[in-house]
DNA sequence: TTCAGGCATTGATTCAGGTCAACTCTGCCC
DNA sequence: GGGCAGAGTTGACCTGAATCAATGCCTGAA
C-alpha cells in the first residue's frame, strides 16, 4: 500500500519514444493528451526534443510526488489521471489549492522550493523533465513560453475565484460552486459529475469540515437540486437552482 | 470627488517620451519604476519600442479603473502607488485578492473580459497599453514573456499562500500573517507597516468583518505583539511571536 | 461468513466570528 | 468654534459551521 506520508515516484520512468501516432500536435509525447497539453503549442521539431529531454512517470493512487517545501528539481505535465495540490500547517490543517487534469503543468515555482505539495488522486502518468532542462527548452521553444503563460493566467483566474469562494461564500455556496465547477471541468452535458476525490479532499479544497460537505450534499439532495449516485458520482438535477446558489444571489 | 461606483480614467492621458534617465533598465518609461518592473527585462530598443505603444496615465484614490466582467481592452503596468484587486458577488459581499504596487502588471486575462476589479488606494501612476498592442509586444520581445512569466508564477505563488489563509487559519493567524506579508513588502527593518488601505479593505482581503480586524489589531496590541500609530501605521514589536502565531503552530 | 478499517452520514452541542448597536475619534467645511 | 460624515473601536448577543459522538455502509482479508 502507498505511503502517503513520503514521497517518492512509482512504476517505471523510461525514456519516451516517437511514434507515429504521437507526431501529431493533439498528442502528447507518448500518452495522447488532449489540445491543453505542451504539445498543442509545438512542431514536430520541438516534439522530438522534448522527448530527449522528458521522462514518462507513473504514479500511483494516494502517492504524493511533491512535496511541499522540498527541492523543486522537476517540471511536470501530466498526461492521465488526476492530481490534487495542497498546502499545510505545522498542526495539520490543510488546504487543497487545486485540482490539476491531463494536459495541465506542474511545478512553475520561481523559487528553487516547491511551494505546494501534490499527491496523486488516481493512477497518473506524467512527464517529468529537469527543471534545468526545461529552462533551456523555454529558451529555444517560444512557443512553449507562450503556453506556459496562457497556463498561468487561467491558473490565477482560478485561483480568485476561489479566494472568493473562501473568503465570502457560505458553505452551500461553496458547494454549490464546486459541484457547477467540476462539470465544467468533466465537459458532459448529461450532468453527471465525476467525483474521484474523497469527501475530506472536498472539504480541503473548500475551506470546510467533511461534516459540513456531507450535510450540505444530503440538503441539495434534498431540495431536488443534486441526485447523489453510487461510487463517487453526482447528477445535477436543477442547474438553474444550482448555480442561482452558488452565485449567491439568494 | 471620484464616484467609485463608475469606471474611468482620470488626469491627463498623454504619449510617454522618453528622456536620458528613463533610459536606464532600472526605470520604466516615464516614472522610474524598480526592478521589478517591466524594464529590468528590456533593453534600450525595446524601451523605445514600448513608449510608442504605451500611454501613462494617473488614477485617483478610490477611483475603481477595472471594472470586473468589463471588456478587456487594456494592459497596466503600475508605475507609482497601491491599488486593489477584487471580486465581488451580486449581494455586495466582496473578496479583495490582492493589492498591487510599483512594477506590477494588470490585466494579464485570457479572456476578452476583466475577471477582477480594480481601484487606486491612493494616487497611482500607470502605464496603459492597448491589449492588441500588447500582443505584438510580447511577439517581438520574448524577454517580456518570460518576465510576465515570472510574474504570473510569483502571483500563484501568492494565491495559494492566501488560498491556505482564508480557507484555513483563524482570525489571529490571519492578521498576523498579513502584518508580516505587508512588512516583507515595505522592506522597512525598522519593523513599521505602511497600512495605505482602510480597516473594510484588511477584512475584505483577509475574510473577515471590519469589527473582527479591529478586535484583533486590539488584541496584538494588548498582547504586546504590535503597537498601532497614528494614520496608517503598524510597529511590530514582537516579530517572532507574531510569526509563531501566523504560521498556526500555535 | 465474519471481521476490520476507512469512508460517509446524521445528531447534539459548542464556539469563533458575524451581526447589531453604541460610541469615539478625526478631519473637514462652514 | 460647531457640526457633520466617515473611519475605527468596543460591547452584547446570535448563528453558521466546527466539534464531538454514534452509527451505517462498503470492500478486502482471513
């Protein structure tokens, strides 16, 4: 079973190979990721020399890979999975500052520390380059540059939104808000919204107890707003309430 | 007296021209502004480049000159002054994310629609640039793309510390955490904290009511941690205890 | 099948910080 | 000086969410 408490990298980094397939600017070096990816700013050119540089890693569910406050050596672009970001208090209180998907960058920090730690909600696979490296690679490739700022700004935009919801909204707010967000993020039109994080990540990420998340669930449920699936899923029943709600109109 | 519910420009618009001082790195433009603005990444060149397209202009204290949700037509680079940055929700309820100084850039959304407001604290230089102008900017002058680069990385930074902050920390660990930042910022060893903005603009930015700041500031100061001064003013006299406090290790 | 451990839900109670209200202080205009 | 308005402080009380506690519900191991 993974140990949260350290922080390691599993499975088998390896070099990454081109292949046909992967040439394609909607594919990432070897693991098909989507138009947010590296690759959606880059030639084939620039591709084949970001795979000389990037290792493929694997990490396993539970795993924390950054850890916070520890050398910041790597650059990260995950290709699968899903990763949940955080920071903590000596005495333990933590607050998750995001959820990062396929395509998204991790580790930016200017500093040479991470600023945040980052454990793996599911199986991830991502590229892993040097930071070194990757200071070089933004020196020859522009592009990348440009998308890495284009990362960074919606990241910031994200990142008010959520001071917002800290800062001013009410607990049902707050879940509200969340629930719409994370449809947005899922991109199905049915309603149905993944929930691969566990109530206590949801707490973390809004600034509450996992009590309050679930007494506020079983309340939107009962309002008719939300219908409260098997295995971590939710179906949206009401959007127009819902986001009435959570844009806090009331 | 400035209205600060409407959205405009005031003073006296004009073309920058550069004179011999303003043509050192270490000044912008118009307005010597410090190395962390624009200019620390550009040469003369560029400079000159950049005062084409560049228009300075002075804001009023309490004149808001982003309007949140407004159309994104500009680009600011501060010059001189504080301002605020925030979002409100439709019942008025608002979140201050975050305060800007000299050398700071503004406006940096993806979208074509301001995601924050902003408002002059006092009287705040800037310089404006069109956002199309900006564009081909950052074409010709990769070295600005890696100084908003770095920027934007330092502003996550930032978030993410006030992210763990609102979601997080108690009242006390809150202002205690936000006299140290201040004082990080004004640079002063003699431990006095410039507070240019007003006891609703402390609890807005720090999740909290005015009474709740004030009952704090009161408490540090009973506790011996602070000692407040005439207008605007904070003497930190018991640093490490105030650090203790505001990292939760309490 | 049973048992253990993690996760989730629900109820009872507490408390940190919000709300409401009174008051002071300061600068400012007349 | 007097009066006024906005900012700040302090007190009394209230409430939304935290805390404490009990129970249910899965899943995997024995």
């Amino acid at each position: 079973m993974p140990d949260p408490t350290t922080c390691q990298f599993e499975g088998r980094p390896r070099r990454i190979v081109l292949t046909g397939a992967h040439r394609s600017p909607e594919y990432c070096l070897t693991c098909g990721v989507r138009s947010r990816s590296v690759c959606s700013a880059l030639d084939d050119g620039d591709i084949a020399r970001l795979a000389e540089t990037a290792v493929e890693t694997l990490v396993l569910p539970g795993r924390c890979f950054i850890e916070e406050g520890g050398p910041a050596t790597d650059f990260f672009n995950i290709t699968s999975g899903t990763v949940k970001l955080f920071k903590a208090l000596p005495d333990g209180r933590r607050q998750i500052t995001g959820f990062a998907g396929t395509g998204h960058f991790l580790g930016l920090a200017v500093s040479d520390h991470y600023a945040f730690g980052a454990e793996a909600l599911d199986t991830v696979r991502l590229c892993r380059f040097s930071r070194a490296r990757m200071r070089h690679l933004l020196d020859d490739f522009p592009r990348m540059e440009r998308r890495l700022l284009e990362e960074a700004s919606n990241e910031l935009v994200a990142a008010q939104n959520q001071m917002l919801l800290l800062g001013r909204k009410t607990a049902r707010e707050r879940v509200a808000s969340f629930l719409l967000d994370r449809m947005q993020d899922a991109l199905d039109p049915t309603g149905i919204v993944p929930l691969p994080m566990t109530r206590a990540d949801i707490a973390d990420y809004l600034g509450l107890t996992i009590e309050t998340v679930s007494r506020t669930l079983s309340w939107l449920r009962r309002e008719g707003m939300i219908a409260i699936g098997k295995g971590h899923a939710i179906r949206i029943a009401a959007m127009a309430r819902l986001e009435t709600l959570a844009s806090g109109d009331s």
